[in-house]
C-alpha cells in the first residue's frame, strides 16, 4: 500500500492509477492526515478495508461545481462538518463571531459555512441527485434526532433530514463506515441499509422495527418542552450499545427516523489498528504556503490513549458521541507511536499529552460493562463513585513509565484532564505521587467547575467537598515532593440551576483560595447534552424538576463578572450582582467584601479619592511627581 496523502486532486487520484474513486468525502476542515482529526481516521479505515477515497476540503458552499472535483464516485459521497460543530466553531457563547478557525490553512475565519453538513449536503444533491450521501462527525453525530440549536433558538428536525443525505453514520464510526461501504459495495440499495448499528435512517415503515420505542413526534416535541425533556431522556439512556434500544421519531405519516443501537466498542486490538494505519501525521503539504493548520500543534506529539467517559457531566456530549464504555490502546501501541515522535525534526522531547477524554479512565468502569454495557439508572462515579467501580491507576501508571524512559523523550505531561474525585477513590495515592513528581508543569488544570453543591448535581459533578480534599492531598504531596506546584481550576458560570447566590458562593470560595482565574467559560448549549436540554426547558430530565435557567445576557455577564469581581472592567456588574444577590455586606472595607466601594466624583476619604476599583490588600497610589513635572508647576 502507497504511503501518502489521499487524493485531493485528479492528478493525485492517476498518479496512484485511479480512474475513479469509490467515495469522495466532503470535510469543514483543512485535510490533516492525523489520527486526532476525525476524516483522518475515517478515510484511513476505508483505505485499509481496500477503498479508494477522495478528499475535498473546505469546498466554496456557494459554487456547485465545487465538489465535482473527482466528478461521480461510485458508492457515494461522504461529509464531516469538521473536527467541532460548525457553529461552535464560528460563534463564542454570545453568539458573536470567531475571528479565527485553527483547522483552516492560517487559521482563517470564513472557510467553512455555517451548518457546514446541512450546507454541504444540498450542495451536493443539486448535482447528484441519486448518488448515496452519508453523514457523519460530531456535527451530524449529536443532532441525529430532534435537538435543540442554540443559535436560532429553536427545536430542529434531524440533521439526516435537512442535509439532504440518505444515511447517518453517528459515534466514532469505524465499524459502520466499513459495513455500509461493503453493503454498498455488494450492490444493496442505500435504502435499504436499515441493519447497521451506529446508523440513523429513514423510513416509511415503523412497523418494520424490531423491539423499537416510539418517541413522541416532532409536532409534539414543538409544542411542549416537557414532553422534549422526557423525550430526550429516553434518547440518553438508550444510547449503550448492549442496552440501547432502537428508537423512532415521527415527522409525518410516511416519514420517520429512526436511530439504531450503538455500534459496538472497539477492542484494544482493534483499537491498536486503527492507530497504527498509514497516517501522514501532519497537515497536507498544499497548505504549507498559507501557514500550516494551527490545530496540529496541540496534537502532534500527544498521545490517545483512550475513548469514552463514565464521568456523566451533564454539559459534555461524550456519551451520545463516545459512550460510556471506556475503550484503550495497548501498551505497545502507545509506546510504538512515541517512538516515531523521536525522528521528528520538530520534537523537542516533549510529549504533550497521553489519555483521552479523562486521562486517568484505562478500562471499564467495572466488569459488568465489558458483557452486560453501562447501567441506565445510576452513574458510575455520580453523586458517589458506585460500588462496584474498579478505581485502580496502576495500568496507566505502568504505561507512563515506559514513555518516561523512552531515549529522547524528557518530559511526559497530562493535559487532557484528570477526574480527580476518581483518583481519590483509588486507595493507593502511588498514582497522585507519581502525577506530581513528573507529569505536572508546574500548573494541573483539573475541573471542579463550581462549588455549590445544588449546582454541581445538576452539572452531574462530585459535592465541593470532594474537590476540597483532592486540593489539600494535592498541596501535601507537592511539600512532600518539596515541589512548588499549582491547581488551576476550570470554572463555568451560568449553568442551569446557577441563581446569583450560586454566584457569590463561588466568588467567595476564590477569595478564600486567593485567585482570579484568567478566563471562565460560560455555559454553551452545544447540541444533545442534559444541560442543554435544561436549558431549553427549564426541566431536569432525568427527574423533570424545574430548573432555574439564567437566560438574560445582562445577569449572565454579572454571574461571570462574580467569578472575577477583582477585575477593574467588572466593578459596576459586580456591585449590582450584589445588589441583587442581597449580599451589599460584601461591598465594604471589611477582610470578608468582594469589593470596597466608590465615592462619588470629588468625595475624598483620608486624603485619597476613593472613586477607583480597590484590588484586594492594596490602597490607589499616589502618582509620583516627575521633575519635568515641578518645573512645569513651578510656572
């Protein structure tokens, strides 16, 4: 097999001696042949299953011609809307422009439209008419049923209806791209590919489903957001592929969609190969004279090492896109692929980063989940880690070593996040000790997102509590270490269920802890998360209590300004989030206020104007008189 970039050319496709391809895919982003970007992965395993695949990045949405690159391939048309959710990918939280895009050539904005897979599904049928489209990527992965879009404010049908497309592929994919490209391939009709699992189709014939559950219809899912919070929930827990029942959801009397189960977990060995297939592991060459592909730099020499999360945060997708059931790479696969990381010019002997969506998660939750699939009615490590949970670092701990004492390498870090409620739950602190003594920086960035109890068990997060004995084992083994290391805390303002007292009660715990984190993440309502659909509803569904939903732009903006109220810029939203709070005890000179208050313009106190922002233990400065300054006073 030919070691190099896919064809995104004609010339490409006939040097390889191709007069057609089997697929052409469609992506949102540059094409980086890296097995962190989705179509790299995707592409690869079609080519190894013995397809050809031709590659069209980032197409003019606007010019139809733009992808008759390679003109009709024979099976079908693949699109990714990229890496992240288009819409994600061009708004902040605000819904305000980006004014870059690290996965185009540059980091240029604008190279992609919004909706990309919608967008780029219709271009495609307006030339092809009765070619197969499949869709896939975490776009179309987390909008395969009725979903909220934040950006339009509205409930929105399946992406496998408004893109155009014949069939959705949804999770990571590698199985069901190859079984529906070896039934295309067969000659079966794109119709009639209602068996995969890890699929979403269309059909006329409900009845036809086996042991299905029928969702409420969409007219219904409009009308009533109580009945959208039950409806999703029932789409949540059935989203395991060993429990997980195919569901139906109604548009009209002769169209309904219909979401299979799960494809099944990949094994170690069948994880193994996909990461050893022939990626080129860096941005296509064309793109060298634009300024590479910014994204690359976080992720060419770091390491997957796992997929799926059993932490269930209710605002993270992980669970409709990766599942709950933990999947990892072996030792030697890890390790054979830091190994070339070596003979890069560019490798200063640092490996960014080795884990996955939780580094610190190497199997199963427990035992049950490798035959039996994850629980529907309990979490594994929320509100209390079960049980039966298996919380032991000694594989992973094993695994870092053996990149530690590769020759060449200096520095192994953790960077994708470790669940420290996890880590405590291990009995042996072996694994905290080792972190500390050579996987940290001198920062670890961990997620305790807020500290009030009401909201994290909405955010499906352990109790403060639990945060707070992680801080003080952290800080003990650093003295023990005689190292000199911090905790960076990622904090969200804004969550549902977050009122303005939630606010406070997290400005006061930073106060206590003396720190004003740099940035705070508002909550993002990305589409198919629990939190998105409190938001939208104002209900939790796993319980359908009411939830308070701040909603207002203006007391957003004070609940963030709160998280860094020793910020001058944010005096005026703190004070009135104060106000409103009833906590104008924190406004004052007292060790205990947020902030001291102004005079009015020309009211002295001791001499000084008090009409400036107090930073906490400091008084305003006297600005010093230069001598140009007495001279020119002096007349």
């Amino acid at each position: 097999m030919v070691k190099d970039f896919l064809p995104i050319c004609p010339e490409d496709m006939k040097r390889r001696g191709w007069d057609q391809v089997d697929f052409v895919y469609v992506i949102g982003d540059a094409y980086v042949d890296h097995p962190s970007f989705g179509h790299a992965i995707i592409s690869r395993v079609l080519e190894a299953a013995g397809y050809r695949v031709g590659i069209i990045s980032q197409p003019d949405w606007k010019d139809k011609n733009s992808i008759n690159v390679f003109g009709r391939p024979r099976l079908g048309f693949l699109i990714s809307g990229g890496n992240m959710d288009s819409m994600v990918n061009h708004y902040t939280v605000s819904k305000k422009r980006r004014h870059n895009d690290a996965y185009t050539p540059g980091g240029v904005y604008g190279k992609r439209p919004d909706y990309a897979t919608v967008v780029y599904g219709n271009l495609i049928r307006q030339t092809y008419k009765d070619v197969p489209v499949i869709i896939g990527g975490i776009e179309a992965s987390l909008r395969r049923l009725a979903h909220y879009d934040y950006w339009s404010d509205s409930l929105k049908r399946s992406i496998l209806l408004d893109s155009g497309a014949d069939l959705l592929l949804y999770g990571m994919g590698e199985k069901s791209i190859v079984e529906m490209a070896d039934a295309l391939d067969s000659g079966l009709n794109i119709r009639d590919l209602t068996f995969i699992r890890g699929s979403v189709y269309k059909t006329k014939h409900p009845e036809d489903v086996y042991d299905g559950i029928t969702l409420p219809d969409f007219d219904a899912l409009k009308q009533d957001k109580k009945t959208y919070a039950a409806s999703f929930y029932t789409q949540y827990i059935n989203t395991d592929p060993y429990t997980g029942k195919p569901l139906i959801e109604k548009y009209n009397d002769h169209l309904y969609v219909v979401q299979n189960p799960a494809a099944w977990p990949l094994t170690t060995e069948e994880m193994d190969r996909v990461y050893s297939l022939n990626y080129m592991r860096v941005p296509h060459p064309s793109y060298d004279a634009l300024g590479g592909v910014p994204a690359i730099s976080e992720v060419k020499f770091s390491l997957v090492s796992n997929r799926g999360c059993f932490g269930g945060c209710s605002f993270c997708a992980l669970t409709f896109h990766q599942g709950r059931i933990i999947q990892a790479r072996s030792h030697e696969s890890i390790v054979n692929e830091a190994r070339q990381f070596i003979w890069d010019p560019d490798f200063k002997g640092y490996i960014h980063d080795v884990g996955g969506p939780t580094a610190n998660f190497r199997f199963p939750a427990c035992e049950k989940q490798e035959t039996a699939g994850v629980c529907k009615n309990r979490q594994c490590l929320f509100p209390t880690p079960c049980k039966n949970l298996r919380a032991d670092h000694s594989d992973y701990l094993s695994l870092l070593k053996k990149l530690r004492d590769i020759p060449g390498v200096k520095k192994v870090f953790i960077r994708s996040g470790i669940r420290f409620d996890y880590l405590l739950a291990d009995k042996s602190d072996r694994f905290l000790e080792e972190l500390c003594r050579y996987h940290v920086s001198g920062q670890l960035k961990v997620a305790p997102e807020h500290v009030s109890d009401h909201v994290l068990r909405l955010m499906g997060k352990p109790s403060n509590r639990v945060y707070r004995e992680f801080t003080k084992k952290y800080k003990a083994m650093n003295e023990k270490l005689g190292k000199e290391q911090y905790l960076v805390p990622y904090l969200m303002s804004s969550h549902p269920g977050s009122t303005m007292k939630d606010a406070v009660e997290l400005a006061l715990y930073l106060k206590e802890l003396g720190y004003m984190p740099e940035q705070v993440q508002d909550f993002y309502p990305t589409p198919s998360t629990l939190s998105t659909c409190m938001y939208y509803t104002g209900y939790d569904p796993r319980t359908m209590e009411k939830v308070y939903v701040p909603k207002d732009p203006h007391e957003k903006a004070m609940q963030r300004a709160l998280i860094q109220y020793r910020d001058p810029k944010n005096y005026e939203l703190v004070a009135e989030a104060l106000k409103v709070a009833g906590r104008q005890d924190l406004i004052g000179y007292d060790k205990h206020c947020l902030i001291r208050p102004r005079r009015k313009k020309g009211e002295e106190q001791g001499g000084w104007r008090d009409n400036r922002v107090y930073r906490e233990g400091t008084a305003p400065r006297r600005k010093k008189k230069t001598i140009r300054n007495v001279h020119q006073k002096k007349g």
